[in-house]
C-alpha cells in the first residue's frame, strides 16, 4: 500500500484564509482598505513575499480588489458569500475524504 500523504496547503494559502476569515467576521469590513502586504506580514509573522501571494489568492477570486490607492475588500457580498461557499464545499470534500480513510 502506498503512502497518502497531503502537503497542499501552502502557507500563503493559510494566510489567504485568515485574511478572509477577519473579512467574515468583519476586521476587515466589505470596502475597507486592507493594510499594506508588508504590514500583514509583519502582524502575521510571515514574509512579504508570502503576504503578496496570499492576497493575490483572494483577489484572483474577486474578494480583493487593487486600486491605485492599495488593497481593498470588495464591496460586493455575493461576491464573498460565493468564495465562503467554495471555500466550505472544500472544507466537506477534504473532511469526507479523511472519514473514509479513517473508516474500517
């Protein structure tokens, strides 16, 4: 038998999580400026060039939008409650997965 072993997640990915996860819980409100990519990376103890792959992750879905003026939250919540369900259908398929590993 063969080894399943899963290394997917990148630690932009986890970062890009985060970030969406304060924009739920409304740290990061629909149409606020986001701090800058060095100023997140500094909070979060990553790199800069980490904290720029991560909200490129989310602006390549439409949750961040850049403007002249820096890194905003999209002010569109169709837009945010669509990336929340991908993000939880994956969520499950993971979970479903690990079950049936788990399973005897």
């Amino acid at each position: 038998m063969s080894w399943d072993i899963d290394v997917s997640e990148k630690l932009y990915q986890r970062l890009a999580n985060e970030v969406f996860f304060r924009i739920l819980r409304g740290k990061y409100a629909l149409g606020a400026k986001l701090p800058s990519y060095i100023d997140l990376a500094k909070e979060a103890g990553s790199s800069p060039d980490t904290a720029r792959k991560a909200i490129r992750e989310l602006q390549q879905h439409g949750v961040i939008e850049k403007t002249q003026r820096g890194y905003y939250v999209t002010a569109d919540e169709a837009v945010v409650m669509a990336y929340r369900q991908q993000y939880l259908t994956t969520i499950e398929e993971q979970y479903l997965t690990a079950k049936a590993k788990a399973e005897i």
